[in-house]
C-alpha cells in the first residue's frame, strides 16, 4: 500500500536500494524469495476448500506462466505444463461448471466421504498404523512451537497436514531473507538448518510419494500440475539445503502465539 508522498520512483528506488545492500547475497537471496513465494501459494492451494476467487485470480493474472522456483526441474516443467493448460481452460473465467470439477477433484483426492486418494498427513505415509495425529504430528508441531507458530484453535487439522508444512517452509524463507537484509548472520544460519532439518525429517521422506499419488488420481490438470509442484518444490528445496544427507534428528518447531508477544 501506498501515501500520498509515495511515487513508483521512490518504490523503485527503495527496491534498488534493498538489492544494493544484500550485494553478493542477492542470487541465494532471490532462492528464497522463490520459495517463500511458491511455498505459500502451494499451502494456500492445499490447505483449505478451493477459493474461487482466488483461483480465478491465478487464472486471471496468468500466474503459472512462470515458477520462480526449480524451473530447471522435469517436475517443474510437468507442472507448467498442467497449470498453464488449466489456465487457458479457465482464461474466460472460472464458472460454476468448472469451479465444481475443482471442489469434486479436492474432496475426492484429500476429504472424502470415501476412502482418500492422497490423505495429506504425513503420518498416514510414514507411520507404521497410517492413521493421523501420530507421534510424527507431535514432532511437526514441535518445529511450529520453535518459531513461535501455534495453530489455529477452531481447526481440528493434524499439525502434519501437506499445506501447513508448505506454509512453514514458506515462513522460514521469509524470515531467512529479513535476517539477510538486516545481516544477522547468527539467525540466518539457525533458519537455513531449520529449512535443512525440517526437509529432511519431515517433507522429503512423504512429500514426493504423496505428490504421485495426486498426479495418479487427479481428474484436473490444476491439482495434477500443484501436485507436480510440490514434488518438486521440495525435491528442489532440499537439493538447496542438501537435506537428503542430513542424518536425521529429533525436531524440536499459524499465528504468533501469544506467550511470545511482548
């Protein structure tokens, strides 16, 4: 939002002066931003009943002309592919028709009332029993808890949800790129091994797998091409990160929780 003392030059100023200060750091900076952007869009996606308005938005503004993130993945270009498909399908609007073959392809694919076809939990993918609020939801929870992120009370929605997860990788690269911009090294380095460690004890072993579920059983080229983009968003996160060789280790981290408020 802008003032009335506010111009596009100042913005553009302002924005050249923030790219001036971060220097070197610009390139793995604008690794961030990519994901902080695709990581939240992709939580919004997946967590939550379909927004028709923001769907149409997506459509309207051509957003998956491009991916800011992984672009020199197969996965990436599998997604683009899919989603840039789906726009054209929608390019005059997305009516009750087409709205209604999205909410059916999400309620089939992660509600019910049958048997799910891509459950989102990551329990359910690396838990012996496959049920839900296993002891893996506790250690995703945990890692919120590090961060000061809590929950929201009046959902009742495992801490190991697909779309939370997103959304916490998404606030990390956020905060990685204000420490960056105030040069904390301190913080950035604890936020860049909390990204290392969280991919490796918590998305890669489940999120690839769950992603081919969707692709398998998607009837819409929008949840076929968010599925191929979120495997390989992460594939890509944890190349970044090299979370795949990480040992793991006990994890200990949506809205600020009160305790931590000054």
């Amino acid at each position: 939002m802008t003032t009335k003392a506010e111009s596009p030059t100042s913005n553009i100023n302002e924005r050249h002066d923030v790219d001036k200060k971060r220097g070197k750091n610009m390139g793995w900076v604008t690794q961030f931003e990519g994901q902080m952007l695709v990581c939240g869009m992709l939580a919004k996606a997946f967590y939550g009943v379909p927004d028709r308005t923001w769907l149409d938005m997506l459509s309207r503004e051509r957003i998956f002309d491009s991916i800011p993130f992984g672009s020199d993945l197969p996965e990436i270009a599998s997604a683009l592919g899919c989603l840039q498909r789906w726009t054209e399908e929608v390019s005059d609007g997305l009516d009750e028709e087409m709205f209604a073959s999205v909410s059916d392809d999400y309620n089939r694919l992660f509600v019910g009332p049958h048997q799910l076809l891509a459950a989102p939990w990551e329990s359910v993918y690396t838990n012996k029993d496959r049920a839900v609020f296993q002891r893996e939801t506790v250690s995703v929870k945990n890692w919120y808890l590090r961060f000061d992120l809590a929950l929201a009370t009046e959902y009742n929605e495992p801490a190991d949800h697909v779309g939370l997860e997103f959304g916490f990788l998404a606030h990390l690269a956020e905060l990685t790129i204000v420490a960056s911009d105030i040069r904390d090294g301190v913080e950035v380095k604890r936020l860049i091994d909390a990204q290392r460690g969280f991919l490796a004890n918590h998305m890669l072993p489940w999120v690839p797998r769950w992603a081919d579920e969707v692709v398998e059983h998607a009837r819409t080229d929008l949840y076929r091409g968010l599925a191929w983009l979120a495997r390989g968003t992460t594939l890509e996160a944890g190349s970044f990160f090299s979370a795949g060789k990480q040992a793991k280790k006990q994890g200990g981290a949506f809205r600020k929780a009160v305790s931590s408020q000054k």
